[in-house]
C-alpha cells in the first residue's frame, strides 16, 4: 500500500515532455518573482530611472560629438562629401 502511493507520487514530480517542462518553467518564475525577489521602494525606482537617463544622455552626446568629428574629417579629406538641404 506504501509502495503505491509513493509511486503515484513519484510520477507526478516527474516533468512530461515539453509542455511539461514549460509549465513548471512558468510556475517557477512566478513563484520566484512574486515570493523571493526584492522590489525596490518608489523612491529607489525614481534615482534609478534618474541615473540611467542621464547615463544614456551622456553617452548620445558623446558620440554625437564622435559622429560630427569624423564627419568633418572625412569631409576635408574627401572622402565623404556632406549632402546639402535641398
């Protein structure tokens, strides 16, 4: 009697093909995201936003200022001619 309902449960641990494994796949990333992962507060969110915008600001400009650079030496060079506003 012990032996068969070990069995039973056994077989239900036991993942079943790709369906199976996808769905304790989901299961487990809910579980993991809602239960164990920390949240940062709203004012974490907000510093956090705050440093990333300004990183990629400071980076845009940063190569914006590469691209014209380059632009302008390839220009007196001749090897790119700048198009002009029609």
């Amino acid at each position: 009697m012990a032996n068969a309902a070990a069995s039973r449960t056994a077989g239900r641990s036991k993942v079943i093909g790709v369906f199976g494994t996808v769905s304790q796949f989901l299961r487990e990333s809910y579980l993991e995201v809602v239960k164990k992962a920390s949240w940062p507060t709203w004012s974490e969110l907000k510093k956090s936003t705050i440093v990333v915008v300004v990183a990629v600001l400071i980076v845009a400009v940063w190569i914006a200022g590469w691209d014209f650079v380059f632009s302008r030496i390839t220009e007196k060079i001749g090897l790119f001619k700048a198009a002009s506003p029609r």
